[in-house]
C-alpha cells in the first residue's frame, strides 16, 4: 500500500512536471531577445532584416518600427546573424544565461548594389518567418522614385495592385476588391487621414520623398485595424538623418517637391513639402489653382522608449470654368456656357507616438492625435440654348453644393507580450471622438447645416502563434458606437501553412464600419474627388464578411508567385437617395437607403526580379454587385468600379547603374455606365408670377447597364543619374550629392480611344469623347544632398 | 567597369528590337481616329425606353378662376433630339374631377407664348381641403392618373414689426409639404424663404429686411402639397452616362400633379 501510494506519488511528480513543461517551455528555455535594427550612417530603422540564431531554425524579421524578437532560444552563448541585401551582413555574440536581452539597437553597413535590380518585394532576403498578412501588398517607396511616369504618387501605385480598380478617371477615390471608397483606411504613422488626396487626380497628399514603407492590406487584417472595412494603406514616415543635413530638391515651372532631413538636438527631423500652382491653365483660362502639403516629424530616441511627434498639412484650392477656355473657339451653340467647380480643402493632423520596450518580452505603444479636414466643394453647369420652335432662349442649369467636416481626435494604446511557441499576445484599446459638419445643395434646394458629434470606443485581443510550419492568428475586436448602448465584436482568423517552396493562406473575419460617405459621382457635376463623411448613428454598422484563400509559391529565390481567391458578402450597405431630398433638409440620415453588396474574385501575382528586371506582373479577375429594396425593384447590378478583367505590370529594368528603365501597363475592363434611353422635361414653378419653366432631363431606367470598352494605358519612364552636362554642373555648384534627370511618355497608346463619356449628337449617333489625345512628354530635374 | 558597361549596352542593343515589336504591336492596338465615333460599349442590361406623357398639372387656390393649369408633353428617345423637333401635346383629353361630387372639368388647350402652351379652364376653382383627380389621354400613349388635395391656407400669427425685419409664427398644417414665404418690399425687392414642414405646428420666422429697399408692404405665403415638394426639390442632374432617378408622381407617365395654396397679407408697418 504504501509503496503503491509512494509510486503514484513519483508518477504524480512527473506527471506535474512535463505539465508545466509543456505548459511553459520558457521555464526550460526561458531567452527571448529583441531590439531594434538600423542604419549606422543615418540611424534609420530597417524594416524586412533577418535575424537568425546561428545553429538553429530560429528567428525573426524585422518590422516596420525596425523592431524584432526571437523566442524560445537556449541559454548560453549564441550568435545572431543580421541579413539585408541592401547592408552588409553582421553577426553579433549573445550571452544569453537564463534571462531575455533587449539589445537596443544594431547597426548595419549599407552596401553598394551595382547593376542589380531595384528590389520590390516586401519579404526581401530570406525570410524564416512567413507573414499571415494573407492579403498584403507592400512595396519599397523607392519605386516611386524610380518610376517617374506614377508621378510620386502614392495612389498612382496601389492603382497598379490586382486588387485596386477606379470608378472614375479624375477620381481619386479607388475600390478594392469591390467594396466602396469610404471603406478604405488610409493611414500615416497611425493617424487616419481623410481624404487623403488632392482633387481632381492630382495625387495623393504624401510626399513621397517622406514615406519611408507603404503597405496595402485589402483583406484579411487583423483585429487591430478598425473602423474600415475595405482596406488600410499603412505609410510610413522616414525618421531623419542622425549625423548630417540631406534632402532632395526638385524644382518645376509649376512648383516644387523637396525634402530634408537633418539631426535636431538629441533627436532627428524632418520636413517634406510640396506645392504646385499650374501656370498654363492660370494664364490661359485664368483658373486659380493650388496644391500644396507639408509634412514635419521628430523623433526622439530613450533609452527603452521612443517618441515620434508628426505634423501635416495639406491644402487644395482650384477655381475651375471650361468657359474660360471655350472663348478661344467661335462655336456659337456654346454661347453663354459656363461648366466648373470652385473648391476649397483643407486637410491636418498632429500627433504624438510613443513605443517603449517595457522588458524584451512586452512592448508598449501609445498615440494620441487629432485629424480634420474641411471642404467646399461647388461644381456648376449652366449652358443657354436657342428653343427655335417658342423663340426663347432655355437655360440649363445643374449646381451642388457640398460642405462636409469631419474632426477626430483618437486616444489608443497596445501592449504586446511575446511568449513561448513564438506567440505574440497583443490587446489594445482605441477611442475616438468624432465631429461632423454637414450642408448639400443641390439644384434649386438649399441645404440645411447639420452639425453632430459621435464617440467610438474599441477594444482587441489577438494572438499570434507558430507550431512548425503553421502560422496561426485568432483575435476578436469589439466597439461601441455611442450613444448606443450595445457592444458589436469582430471575429478574425488567419493561418499560413508553410510547405516547401508553396505557402497556403487563409484569413476569414468580419468587419464593421460606423462612418459613411456620401456618393455624389451622380449628382456633382465633376468627377466625385472627396468623401463627404457622416455618422451612422443610430443605423447599423456597415458590415462585411471576407473569406481568403490563396497559395504563395517561390518560383526562384527572388520570384514569387501568388494566387488568391476570395469572397465578399456586405450585408448591409448605404446608398444616398437624392431623389428624396424633402427629408434631407432636415436631416441627412433619411437620405440613406440600406442595401446590401457582395464581391469575388481571384488575383495572380507574379512579382520579383529575374537578373536586372524587377517589379510585378498581375491579373484579376473580379466581380461586384449592389442591391437595394427600393431601387430597380432590388434587383442585383454592377457596382461603379466593377473590372470584370484587369492586367496590370509595373517593371523596371536596371539598363546601366546610372539608368533606370520601367514600363507601367493597365489594360482593364471598361467601367460599368448608365446609358440613357430617352429625354424628358424637367419643370420648375415660380409661385408669385404663375408661371413654369423647363429643361431636358436625361431618362435612364437602369442603373449601370453598359459596360465601357476596355481601357489600354501604356507608359513608359527613364531615370538618369548625371555624371556630366549641365545639370550635374549645376548640383556641383549647389553643393548637392546627385542629381537626376527623368523622363516620361505617357499615353503611348495615343491612338486608341479610352471613352470617359458618350455624347449623343442628333443625326449622328453616339460619340465616345475622351483626353489625353496625344502622347505627353515630360522630363523633372532632381537633386539629392 | 568599362566591361560590365558594355555588356549592359549590348544587352540592349541585341534585346532592343523586342522592345520596339511590344511598342508597335500595342501602338497599333485598336487605333482609331479621333472623327470616328469610337469604341462602343456593351450592353449589360437590355434597357427599353418607356414611351409616355410627361405632365405638369398645378391646382392653384388663389380666390380666381382659371389660374390653374396643365402642361402636356411627350417623353422623347434619345436619338429623337433634334433642334427643330416640339415634344408639345396640344391634342390630348384633359379632365379633372373633384373626387367628391365626381363633376368633371375639361381642359382647353391654348397657344399662349408667353405662359407657354398649356392647357386651361377658365371656370374651374379649388377648393381648400378638396381633392381632385386629373385624367390626361392621347393617342397612341398610355392614360396619366393622378391626385391631389389641395392644402388649407397657410396662416400666421404674433406678426409684428422690428426695426429691420417682420416677424411672426407659420402656421402649418399636415397636408402641406413646403411653404415659401415672400415679403415684397417698397422699392421692388422681396425677402424670400423657404420653409419645410417637420412635422410641428408652427414655425417661428424673421425675416431680415435689407437696408437699400423701403419698407415692406405684401407677404404672401404659398403652400405645397407633399406631391409638388417632392417634385420641385427633386435633385436633376445634367451630367451624361450617369444614373439618376426620376421623380415623377402620377402614374401612366411622368412628370407631377400637385396643388399650391396662396396667402396673402397687406402689411401696414
């Protein structure tokens, strides 16, 4: 009996201790070591460096904050090794005992790459761990630079992802994987900028010459990332040089790009600004114009902590009238004419982060800023036409008027612990305060200003794990919407199995959104270029369900080729009724009409670099559809912006260490229109006199019922770097380091049409109307300090 | 360094000829001249054109006979525009019966230049709080219904003078949708404003007299029925290839149906 008692009791011991083993291998092998990873000339943090324990299968990446950790490593003496192909590799002695090592920063030796090509993939080098980020697009910032036909536009190149289409030409506004534009988050440093482009296609308000990452996430991100449900393009600011004054300074006709960065105190700064007044429409048309934005970050590093304060400015102001222009051609029918829009926009955000390594193991980050924009847009057509039959003159007139502001003022923080099994535990809360200010006016209807106040309050878990080769991230996110009193959670999963050379991906999760925009692209009389933002108080949430699968497989050490499918359901969706616009005078809620939407497609990617050649080629095949009770009978249609088929490269070749070649090709399926089918007349009534007025109104009983040809754009850019000639002369005698010549061809396809529009000319028949008529030559001039 | 350069430059020299075949061969893609009409789209959705009568039928109780009147026209297809074309109606049946004692009144059509072709009965009058119905018929296009009742006059009370505007409370009342308030000015001006029904019983408004006009001596207050609130604040658009709902409120056809109701006031400041 008693040596039985004593036999379990052995058993009971052991049994205990593998428990807690299991439970806890860091009790066994309880390293974990992190820091930070930087450039040692300009002490810039460097993302995607890979950190491996030597002798083992361990280790990690860096991410975007240059930060890394690797768990589980065995007590003693270990060496890690530091791998980027833009620096040079560095091995550093660790020893380790039983406790976890912050290593505060390593500093790596940038290399000199001669004839390689530009590298474009977000996993450069030879990543141990595979990201879960089922459905990331990230590219180096570098290519905006080295692509001078994208215009350094951010914008300009998420249009060049599978996963990005447009609805309109001069419309900045952009759909991913069909879902509406007010859907997408679009981030700097973690403060949400709205409207985060300039009007009328002139780019986005991020300098590029700032940006030190971009990354698109267009589905499947984590429970960190709230209030969208679309998409985040996270950017990236560069943090400055540490030891000396550089920048890069490009002049124009019209205006500058520039861009320094230069050691402040015990910190680092750095100031980027653009601004751009075009000269030719003013002289010619007289048409006032501006667009200008200013960007200034500084950043301070502690010992364990550190703080980056950001700034940001953006202002657009254009005074557009086509009649201006008209008066240099004798076409009598267009007397009187008169089409344009007069806007006013003002975009800000400021803001204080900070990021504290509490031990090796947990990290702390916390952000307050505050982020408004204002605008005032009008947009008018007037034309006078001769009625012939009553000899009378008939004007035709269309104007809007749209006012919108939104102020937020956002408090968040996240705490991540990372433990055994390479898990990173990560909560996080985030609270917003929103201001909105509203008036539409539209026709002969003034518009009532509305002004209203709402608070969001989040709150997330999320785990991350690695078993082998599965990855796996399971997080749940919840908000309230106040003044409601309910709780509304976010699922979401994600797991990547690695085998071999092929990676499979999955991600399911479901999104809410309690901010809408209003659709104006069939009421202004220009192309929609600004979000006009409301509160969904009251009403339900925008909601979406997105369920991704695809395969990554290496085709070569440096080729990459992805295939991902998915599908969309939107359940609830909001469409801006204008035809009741009685209600809307008195309260904007009433114009929106629930519906709901649902997308799917697949996307293929092959991107990397093949010797000199780099960049990405892509196809899409996707599909969208709207549906609302009270429209066309709830009928299912094509949303705006729905491509059927898209194909989309961007390659650069590296022709000489000096020259840089690239192409960018769009050949896509023409957008989803509504044809008219006939004219009726529109009557107004003047009660004092008793007497009506009228004007033609198009008839269209369907909604997006032809499709638009497919759209061909073809450009080609050419970078230089000067070694002789005036231009390098002249950087000499600036005193700068290198200087650039660029060239452009855009519109090679000069021949084919790309129709905007149909115009119906009586005794004629249609007539597809489109611009850029001829090839556009351009060259820019740079200089780097 | 001299090597390596020259086997970049012939790398491009031999491979040039690839490049230049892509350019030509996507050059050539679908070239068209800029006089032909174009590429054409494809129709997803096979879209009818739905022939029919577009009205304007306004009821007017203003105390004299004959100010209300009927506009009739046709819907036209898009490749029947033409400048010298007239999508007038002048040889429709036009009816109007008050629902109540079922007495129809026919309406004449009359080429007035100068109000536009309507159609008119010099007798007919409504009356406030009634509702009538409008029949119009021409051949070959479907019949137009539709109903309106007209809204009881507006009213104000507390009316009083400041030294630079009128003030005074708007009555309104659940069968009128919209009001518009004018104050007519010595010196030819008038201070307009426009008032929406939401719902409440009165509505407290001043209205700002300018300092260049003389005194005011006329307000007159015209109420809308829902039906031609709706219709005169529908949004239009002009903007071509782009959907836009359009607002009708009879039924057969398009156009509107509706009643306005007139107050007027001699003001003695």
């Amino acid at each position: 009996m008693i040596k039985s008692r004593i036999i379990s009791h052995t058993i009971f011991k052991r049994f205990l201790l593998l428990y807690f083993a299991c439970l806890s291998p860091s009790l066994l092998f309880p390293s974990t070591i992190s820091g930070y990873v930087a450039d040692v000339e300009t002490g810039e943090t460097i993302i995607g460096v890979n950190v491996i324990v030597e002798g083992t299968e361990l280790g990690a990446s860096t991410d975007i904050n240059g930060f890394f950790v690797v768990t589980g490593i065995p007590e003693g003496n270990i060496t890690l090794r530091f791998s980027h192909i833009a620096y040079e590799e560095k091995r550093e002695n660790v020893d380790l005992g039983a406790k976890n090592i912050f290593l505060e920063t390593v500093l790596l030796v940038p290399t000199m790459l001669e004839g390689e090509a530009i590298e474009v993939v977000a996993n450069r080098g030879n990543i141990i761990k595979t990201e879960t980020d089922i459905a990331s697009f990230q590219v180096d910032p570098v290519i905006l630079r080295e692509v001078p036909q994208l215009g350094k536009d951010v914008f300009e190149l998420v249009k060049y992802s599978p996963s990005v289409t447009i609805g309109d030409e001069f419309s900045p506004l952009y759909n991913v994987r069909g879902s509406d534009p007010s859907e997408n988050l679009v981030q700097l440093d973690g403060m949400t900028i709205y409207n985060p482009q300039h009007l009328f296609g002139y780019g986005a308000i991020f300098n590029p010459l700032m940006i030190k990452n971009i990354e698109m996430l267009v589905g499947g991100f984590d429970a960190e990332y709230g209030g969208r449900n679309a998409s985040i393009l996270y950017l990236t600011s560069r943090e400055g040089h540490q030891s000396e004054v550089h920048g890069e300074f490009r002049p124009s006709i019209s205006g500058f790009v520039g861009a320094v960065e230069f050691p402040a105190g015990k910190g680092t700064a750095m100031l980027s600004g653009r601004f751009t007044s075009d000269i030719v429409p003013r002289v010619i048309m007289g048409m006032g114009n501006l667009w200008a934005d200013f960007n200034g970050s500084y950043q301070r590093k502690f010992r364990n902590t550190r703080i980056k304060l950001s700034a940001f400015l953006a202002r657009d102001y254009i005074d557009f009238d086509a009649a201006r222009y008209v008066i240099y051609y004798d076409i009598p029918e267009l007397r009187d004419y008169s089409v344009g829009n007069r806007t006013n926009a003002l975009n800000r955000a400021f803001g204080l982060r900070t990021r504290s390594i509490l031990t090796p193991k947990l990290v702390l980050e916390t952000h307050v800023y505050s982020s408004a924009f204002d605008v005032d847009n009008q947009t008018f057509l007037r034309v006078v036409v001769e009625d012939t039959i009553n000899n009378i003159d008939v004007t035709l007139m269309n104007e809007t008027d749209m006012q919108n502001t939104i102020s937020d003022v956002t408090l968040k923080a996240n705490l991540s612990y990372f433990t055994f099994w390479d898990q990173t535990v990560k909560v996080g809360f985030e609270s917003n305060d929103y201001r909105f200010s509203n008036r539409a006016s539209l026709q002969f209807t003034e518009g009532v200003k509305t002004r209203d106040s709402a608070q969001l309050l989040s709150f997330f878990i999320q785990d991350q794990v690695q078993l082998g080769p599965l990855l796996a991230k399971a997080g749940i996110r919840s908000a309230r919407f106040f003044p409601e009193t309910s709780w509304r959670t976010e699922p979401r999963i994600s797991s990547s199995l690695r085998l071999g050379r092929i990676t499979l991906k999955t991600a399911w999760g479901q999104y809410r959104q309690y901010l809408s925009s209003m659709n104006t692209a069939d009421v202004e009389v220009t192309p929609q270029s600004v979000d006009y933002y409301y509160p969904l108080k009251g009403m339900t949430p925008l909601f979406s369900e997105h369920t991704i699968v695809g395969v990554e497989s290496k085709v070569s050490d440096r080729l990459e080729l992805t295939v991902t499918g998915y599908l969309k359901d939107l359940p609830t969706l909001y469409r801006y009724d204008f035809g009741n616009t009685r209600q809307a005078i008195l309260t904007h809620q009433a114009l929106l009409e629930q519906g709901k939407g649902r997308a799917r497609g697949v996307e293929t990617m092959l991107r990397g670099e093949v010797g000199r050649l780099s960049g990405w080629v892509a196809y899409a095949y996707s599909v969208a559809e709207r549906s609302f009770p009270g429209f066309q009978n709830g009928d299912w249609y094509l949303a705006d912006g729905d491509q059927t088929h898209s194909f989309k490269s961007l390659l650069m070749l590296k022709v000489t260490p000096d020259i840089t070649a690239s192409t960018t090709l769009q050949l896509t399926s023409g957008f989803p229109k509504t044809f008219e089918t006939g004219w009726v007349s529109k009557y107004t009534y003047d009660p004092v006199t008793n007497l009506m007025g009228e004007f033609f109104q198009y008839l269209t009983p369907a909604k997006n019922n032809v499709r638009f040809p497919t759209r061909m754009f073809l450009e080609l850019g050419w970078k230089k770097k000067l070694r002789a000639g005036f231009g390098y002369r002249l950087s000499e005698y600036l005193g700068a380091s290198d200087s650039y010549l660029t060239w452009t061809v855009q519109n090679i396809l000069f021949l084919r049409r790309n129709p905007m529009g149909y115009f119906y000319i009586p005794e004629y028949g249609y007539y597809g109307y489109g611009i850029l008529s001829l090839p556009i030559v351009s060259a820019g001039y740079s200089i780097k300090f | 360094m001299m090597r390596s350069q020259n086997r970049y430059l012939s790398f491009c020299g031999d491979k040039s000829w690839v490049a230049v075949l892509i350019l030509l061969v996507a050059f050539w893609s679908g070239c068209d001249l800029p006089w032909e009409p174009g590429p054409m789209p494809t129709e997803l959705i096979e879209t009818e054109f739905e022939k029919g009568l577009n009205v304007f039928g306004l009821l007017r109780d203003d105390g004299i006979s004959g100010s209300s009147f009927i506009r009739v026209e046709q819907a036209i297809k898009v490749d029947e525009f033409n400048d010298t074309m007239s999508v007038d109606i002048r040889n429709a049946d036009v009816t109007i019966m008050h629902n109540a004692s079922s007495a129809t009144y026919s309406f004449q059509f009359e080429e007035d230049t100068a109000r536009g072709n309507l159609f008119f009965n010099p007798y007919f009058t409504p009356a406030e709080g009634e509702t009538y119905t409008l029949t119009v018929k021409a051949e070959s296009f479907p019949t137009i219904f539709a109903s309106a009742t007209i809204p009881q006059r507006p009213g104000i009370q507390n009316s009083s003078f400041s030294e630079k505007s009128y003030n005074f409370d708007l009555v309104m009342t659940e069968d009128t949708g919209m009001y518009e308030v004018y104050l007519f000015l010595e010196g030819g001006g008038a201070v307009y404003e426009k008032v929406i029904n939401d719902g409440k019983e009165k509505k407290k408004l001043s209205l700002k007299i300018p300092d260049s006009y003389g005194s005011p001596y006329l307000l007159n207050i015209y109420g809308y029925d829902p039906q031609l609130t709706e219709y005169t604040n529908a949004a239009v658009t002009l903007r071509w290839n782009t959907y836009q709902e359009t607002v009708t409120t009879v039924e057969g056809g398009y156009g509107a149906f509706g009643a306005v109701t007139v107050f007027s006031s001699w003001l003695n400041p």
